[in-house]
C-alpha cells in the first residue's frame, strides 16, 4: 500500500528562514523615494514596525524564527507534502508529481505564515491596530485569524469585485473579529476621489493598498501600522518554511531534488516561499526549472516591464524595481482575485531578470479546467489562485509523458478553493471567458511608467513590447 502524505515531525519544522537577497547573483536595486534617492529605514517606520523594516533591508542569509512565532505556526505547521498518485495515474504520465498542502493553515491558505509573524512583530513593538488590503480575502482573513491570535484589531479594504463575488470571505474576517469594508471606500481620501472619477470600478489591490496605508499613517495615535501580504522581501522571507520543509519532506521521499518547481504568482509571495531555497541551489548549479504562473489577464513578469513604480495606486509606497503592469493597472474581473496585482515581488523580478526563474501566463479556462480534474482525481477543491500552478503542473507531466521522462514535479497548493465556490458555479454553467490583456490596454497603463527612473537591469521583454 502506497502512502501518498509525507509528513514532518514537529521537531523537524525549520527554525529559520531563508532569505534569497544574501544569494542572488546581482543584489536587487534599493527601493527609491520620491527624490529618486534609495529610501532608508526612517522612511518606512510610519508604515512599519522598525523590527519588520530591519527585516525588509536584511541581507543575512539566515533569519532566526522567535520561538513566539513557531508556536503560533505549529498550530498547522509542518504542512504535508503530498505525492499526485491519483492525478499522475489518470494522465498515464511517468512524471513523479508532488504538492505541498498549505490550505490546511486555518483560513485555508499560505497567508497565515506571514501573517502570524508579522502580527507578532508588530505586537512586540507596541502596535495596537493594523489596515490592510485584500483580493480574494484570502490575506485579509489570514491577518483577522492572526490579529485575533495576538489581541491586534484588524481593519481590511477588500478589493469590491472581489467583495461582491466572496461575501462569505467578509463574514469569516468578521468572525476572527476583524473589521472588511469594500475598496474603494468612502473612509478614505484616496477611495473617495477614485469614486469620484469612476462610480462603478471593480477596484483594484493597488487602489485598496492606498487606502490601508493612508488609514494606517493617518492614525495620531501612532499605534496604528499597515500589513502587506506579498511582494515585500520580509513577506517572501516569512514564507521559505515552505520550500525548507519541502525539501526536507522530499528527502523523506527518496528524491535528492525535483526538477520542476512550479507556484502561481500574484504578489510573489507563495511562489517565493516554496522555490527560494531551490533558487538557492539553481545558483549553486542544479538544474531545476522553477516557473512562478500568472493569469494572461495581469501578465505582469511575462509581459511588462522591469521598471521602478509605486506599490499603490495613490503612490504612497516607495518606488519598487519589479515588473509592472503600471500603478494605475484595473486588472479583467476574473475569479484569481489574488493574482490580479499589478507588480510582482522585487526578489521575483530580480530572480526573473537573472535567468533562474521562467514565468508563465496560463488562461483562467484551462485553470478550472485543470481546477476540477485535480478535484475529481486528488479530491481537493483548489482555489483558482492554485489552479493556475496546477494548470502548469499538468502540462509538464503531459511533457514527461511525451518525452518518457520520469520528471520530479513539486508545486505550490497555496490555498483551497472552499470559498470561492461561486467561480465554479459560473465556469459549470459556462459563463467564464479567458481574458488575454489586449496590447492597447498594456500600452496605456505602462503609460504611468514614462518619466519614472529605470533599474540598472532593463527587460528585454520591456523593448519587445515597445518594438510591436
Ligand atoms: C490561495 C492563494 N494563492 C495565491 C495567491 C497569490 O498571492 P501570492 O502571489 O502572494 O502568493 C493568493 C492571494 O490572495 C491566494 O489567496
């Protein structure tokens, strides 16, 4: 009898986290502020905590995990990892597919690693409330389930598409005691003149992080810090226990190393946290092809530019070297809520840059596709964040199948699709399209681009778009 789980002890749960800034080839560029001058600690400490902004500009390799946040972890940490017997026997593929199981986190996904840390970051330094945005509501619960852990009250802007299509999403962050409106909002300057110009915007994460942080920063009390769940270095750094235990659990499994790595990429963040310390050995010299996935709709790495811009759509953030879909990006109303973000984590888009990571776009059709033969072959429902990882996987394992090559395949199950049962119900009843982003729209929202300094490493992807 097969055992498909491979599961870790909890005395083998990494005790410290792995950050790729120490190992990249070339260190990515500093984030600048609005003199175009990099941006020192001081300049982020109304935003964050001074212990998270120390961990944003560390560039030691390893960072210690304070044992108050391996407790809270170990509430569902170490995650399985699971080999794809059922989904590798019905693809008939000699490909050895393995998924580390991170929706059995209590809100369902990867989120609540960061979140926990940085919940308790904050609360060692004296922070009593924290804004945040969320897409799906996946971060947005993760934080509630963290705050709620901590004794931290947590204020979410949920992206309103995203609000209006999850409603359950607001009723699990108010369960874990958290407070969701939608974004934009009437509560802040940069929501009311959004709403001004445009009634009827789905919004956008870029519009809903210009309203966590203006709350955030506008709160005299100075107890107040805004929380971000992807992108940033301290978000990707929090999230390698995943890629750690994997390769530990792999090790479990009789494989000395996998030669795929696949995660779907919004932010970054999953992406980063199971295929950093495999990144770490690529620059070693193993040959490992590891793929961060993202929606055709935000074909953020695989279409735009590598370029300096804002977090946010109001601008509030530092100017970040990451590809980017331009600040102003509204992104096609598809169901990845999580994947609609305009950037891409800087350490991803340095990775991206260097030649150790090949991304991919996928359609959102042949994600539920591959959505729901994972479901009726695994069993698990997948969020359609993850299904985009697993569109990826499958179309590697049909590869080996046509090569005869037993390929070892990990990838990233960063959530359960639990709650997003609603983009099910419209993909059965055959109302989802794929959105590949038209090149007009691309040309106009890189518009706000012009006249933003550029990272010493330009794209080639960035001149193919201007040559077409
Ligand atoms: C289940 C799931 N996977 C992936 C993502 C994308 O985020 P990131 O790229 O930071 O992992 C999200 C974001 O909300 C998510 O909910």
């Amino acid at each position: 009898m097969r055992d498909p789980k491979i599961l870790l002890p909890f005395e083998d749960m990494p005790r410290q986290w792995y950050n790729l800034a120490a190992d990249l080839p070339e260190p990515p560029p500093p984030p600048l502020g609005p003199d175009g001058q990099p941006v020192g600690p001081d300049a982020l400490a109304a935003v964050f905590p001074m212990n998270l902004v120390e961990q944003e500009m560390t560039t030691d390799r390893w960072v210690d995990i304070p044992d108050g946040v391996l407790e809270l972890l170990a509430r569902w940490r170490p995650t399985p990892l699971r080999r794809a017997y059922a989904l590798e026997q019905y693809l008939g593929t000699p490909a050895k597919i393995f998924y580390k199981d991170e929706s059995v986190s209590p809100p369902g996904s990867h989120k609540p690693n960061t979140a926990v840390a940085q919940a308790w970051y904050n609360k060692q330094f004296g922070i009593k409330r924290l804004t945040t945005e969320t897409g799906a509501g996946q971060w947005g619960s993760a934080l509630a389930y963290a705050g709620q852990l901590l004794g931290i009250q947590v204020d979410v802007w949920m992206v309103r598409v995203s609000f209006e299509q999850k409603p359950f999403r607001k009723t699990m962050m108010e369960t874990w005691g958290a407070r969701c409106v939608a974004s934009p909002s009437i509560e802040t300057q940069a929501g009311r003149t959004i709403l001004e110009q445009d009634p009827d915007t789905p919004g956008s994460l870029g519009i809903a992080i210009s309203e966590a942080i203006e709350a955030a920063v506008s709160d005299a009390s100075g107890t107040t810090r805004y929380s971000l769940g992807s992108v940033l270095n301290h978000v990707m750094l929090h999230q390698t226990i995943i890629g750690l235990e994997a390769k530990k659990q792999l090790k479990l499994a009789g494989i000395d190393r996998p030669d795929v790595v696949i995660g779907c990429a919004g932010g970054g963040s999953n992406f980063a946290g199971l295929a950093f310390p495999f990144v770490a050995d690529k620059i070693q010299g193993a040959q490992i092809e590891i793929i961060p996935v993202e929606p055709e709709a935000c074909p953020t790495m695989t279409r735009a530019p590598y370029a300096y811009d804002h977090g946010d759509t109001a601008r509030m953030t530092p100017l970040l070297p990451m590809h980017s879909l331009g600040h102003a990006f509204i992104p096609p109303s598809i169901h990845a809520g999580g994947l609609r973000y305009h950037g891409i984590a800087p350490l991803v888009s340095a990775g991206v840059q260097q030649g150790l990571l090949s991304p991919r776009a996928q359609q959102q059709l042949e994600c539920y596709e591959a959505a729901v033969l994972f479901a009726r072959t695994e069993g698990l429902i997948p969020a359609p964040e993850t299904s985009h990882a697993i569109a990826a996987a499958i179309a590697e394992a049909r590869r080996a199948k046509e090569e005869g090559r037993e390929t070892v395949i990990l990838f990233n199950y960063s959530g359960h699709g639990l709650m997003d049962l609603a983009g099910y119900q419209a993909y059965f009843a055959g109302q989802l399209e794929n959105y590949p982003l038209p090149a007009e729209a691309l040309e106009r929202s890189l518009a706000v681009l012009e006249g933003l300094p550029r990272p010493p490493l330009e794209s080639r992807i960035w001149h193919v778009e201007r040559e077409r």
